[in-house]
C-alpha cells in the first residue's frame, strides 16, 4: 500500500511539474558557439535570415509547447563566435489580444508588480527589466497605428567585455 501511494505521489509531482514548465531559452547557454547552439536547435530552416552572427529561428520550432511564443522570431546573436544575447519579439494586430510575450517572461523571471499605467492602455508603451546573477532581461512593449510589438532581450552578463570590443571594433570601420 505504501510503495503504491509512494508512486501515486512521485507521478503527481512529475506531472504537475511539467504541466508548469515554461521554456527558458537560456537552455542554450551564454559562450556557446554558433555550431553548438545550431546543433541544440535542429536542423536549420532552409530558406533563413541567419548570418554569421545571428542565428533565427521560429519560436513555435524552440519551444514547441510554449503558445506565447508561437509566430514569434528568436534571434541568437553572436560576438566572436559566442551566444552573447537572446532577442524575442512579437507583433500584434489591433483587436482585443492583449500583450502576451509579458506572461511568458513573467513566468520564467517573475511577476512585475507595478507596471506602468501606459503598459494597460489600448495602445500600450512600456518597458522595464530583470536583473539576475547571469542575465539582464529587458521587455518592452510599443504602439504603432495598426496594433503593437513586444519584445524581450536576454543579455549575458559574463560577456560585456565582448560587447564593449564588438562596439570599438564596428565603430573603427
């Protein structure tokens, strides 16, 4: 009777735990190479807006199971041949879809309370972050005349001397 309720409990807590796993897309770590995060992505699209630097994929092909990223472009961009950021974006139509990137990263890197007024307006302009130990998350959110884009940035924190070098380096040519 105990090993069969053991069971019981052990499957519960399994299911309930994948039932509530959101995608992290920093699964595909900060310093890898290009090759390396091609190589956990799959195949790659045959017709793409990849470059040398920027890898693309379709959200629905990276995290299959995770609705809010459905139609929406993820780019991993590259300095010197190492993930260095993660960009997530989303363009709605007007109509009464609401911003929905928002609950995905919420869901992942936590609630934000006390959004500003302007994020729940028909026509919502917002922005703010997340700061952690590995990453800084931005999200933002703006308006244009036919509906809005949200977007969402992961940013290593351990490569900034990267950044700082790709600037200087762009800047010189």
């Amino acid at each position: 009777m105990k090993r069969k309720f053991s069971l019981f409990l052990l499957l519960s807590l399994f299911l309930i735990s994948s039932a509530q796993a959101k995608c992290n897309l920093e699964i595909y770590r900060f310093g890898s190479s290009y090759q390396e995060i091609q190589h956990q992505l799959g195949d790659p699209l045959p017709v793409s807006v990849s470059t040398k630097n920027r890898l693309f994929m379709p959200g629905e092909l990276v995290c299959e199971h995770e609705k809010a990223l459905v139609g929406s472009p993820i780019l991993f961009i590259f300095f010197y041949d190492q993930l260095v950021q993660i960009r997530v974006a989303r363009y709605t139509l007007d109509g009464p879809e609401k911003p929905s990137l928002v609950s995905w990263a919420e869901s992942i890197y936590g609630e934000r309370n006390n959004k500003p007024k302007s994020f729940y307006s028909d026509k919502p302009d917002a922005s703010w972050y997340w700061d952690s130990s590995n990453a800084l998350v931005r999200y933002f959110v703006e308006s244009d005349g036919s509906g809005f884009r949200e977007h969402v940035i992961i940013e290593s924190r351990r490569h900034q001397k990267l950044f700082e070098k790709w600037a200087n380096d762009n800047e010189a040519q």
